[in-house]
C-alpha cells in the first residue's frame, strides 16, 4: 500500500513538474530512503518523510502572484515575510496544497516538513531536519555549496560522529552557506532561516 502510494505520488510529480524539478524531487526520494536507513526511521516515519519528500515542490512552478492567488484559493494567510522571501512561498502553499488535494498520503509529520523545508525551524523533528537537508545534498544538485555540504555530511559519519550531530551540524553548515549566498545576491534572508541556526547552535554548545 505504501509502495503504491509512492508509487502514484511520483506519477503526480512527472505530471505537474518539469523534467528537471521531476528529476530533483526523485532524486530526493532516494537520499531520503538512504537517510532513513542511517537513522533507523520507523516505517510509519519513513512513508510520512516519503510522502513529503514526493510533494515539497508540487507548488515550485508558480510566480509570486501565483503563489498568493493560490494561497487566497486554498484559505491560507501568507506572511509577509514570505512575500518578502520569494523562494520560501513554494513552502507555505505546497504544504497546504498537498494537505488539501493529497489529504490520503499527508499527514501531521508530513506537512510540517513541507512547510518548514527551505528555512527550517526551531526545534525540527528528524522528519523535517531529513528532508531539509536531502533536498540540499540530493546527487543532482551540483552547486559548489551543494556538493561541499553533502562530502561534509557524509564524511563526518564516516569519521564515527553520532548521526544526529553531524546531521545538526550539517543543517547549521548549509544554513550558513545559504546565509552567505543571500547576503552575496542582497537578498533578504527570513527570519527563521537565522532562528533555526541560532536554535541548532545553541544545542551544540550544550552537547560539548
Ligand atoms: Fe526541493
């Protein structure tokens, strides 16, 4: 059954999404499956991350104007924040989206992860700390940022580092370098992108 409906969410991301966002959202699947493994996930977990992994972009196409017709559509409130953040909206609408029109495969988990996965949050769940950072590293992606946040990802456990520290510092990695690019382009940078980083290192300094 949950294979199936895999099976089905995928056929859904090659109908709505061009060749190459298709390609990436699969691709994502895989490392998900990948980092489920390596963080010994349950398998109600894993098909909720699946799920979410298979949706997080359903609304990605769409303009800005798009995304807040949408959003006036589906009865949702866009921040602000949001508006000021273009590349955050896919999050918002996507997440209410797929709540409403793929309300068999997205549950609670699920949609938290969509919602939060490209500012992040305080206090993530492993779900959403999962598909944040697949959707960073995922092998198709070959930004320099990209590919030097996955060798460090997957170097740290190869060194023995518990998984659930390289993985916070993972986050805190990307956060920094994506921090850095929005800086670069005078872009600005959401608020919870800075809260999630503070949050992840305020942990650490507790874990040390
Ligand atoms: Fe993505």
């Amino acid at each position: 059954m949950e294979y199936n409906s895999h099976e089905y969410l995928k056929g859904e991301v090659k109908k709505k999404l061009d060749d190459f966002r298709a390609a990436h959202v699969l691709s994502v699947y895989e490392e998900c499956k990948k980092l489920a493994d390596i963080f010994k996930l349950s398998e109600s977990e894993k098909g909720s991350l699946l799920n979410a992994v298979l949706l997080h972009d359903i609304t990605k196409p769409l303009s800005t104007r798009e995304h807040i017709e949408l959003a006036q559509r589906l009865g949702i409130t866009l921040e602000n924040e949001n508006i000021l953040c273009p590349k955050t909206l896919h999050a918002v609408t996507g997440a209410a989206y797929a709540k409403k029109y793929y309300a068999d495969y997205v549950n609670d988990e699920s949609y938290k992860a969509i919602l939060c996965h490209t500012t992040g949050k305080v206090n993530m769940s492993l779900c959403e700390k999962l598909l944040y950072i697949a959707d960073y590293i995922e092998p198709t992606r070959k930004f320099n940022d990209c590919i030097q946040v996955r060798e460090r990802f997957y170097s740290s456990l190869d060194q023995g580092t518990p998984a659930t520290l390289c993985l916070d510092r993972t986050i805190v990695y990307s956060l920094d370098l994506t921090i850095n690019q929005l800086i670069a382009e005078g872009a600005r940078i959401h608020p919870d992108t800075v809260k999630t980083r503070n949050f992840l290192l305020e942990g650490q300094r507790e874990q040390k």
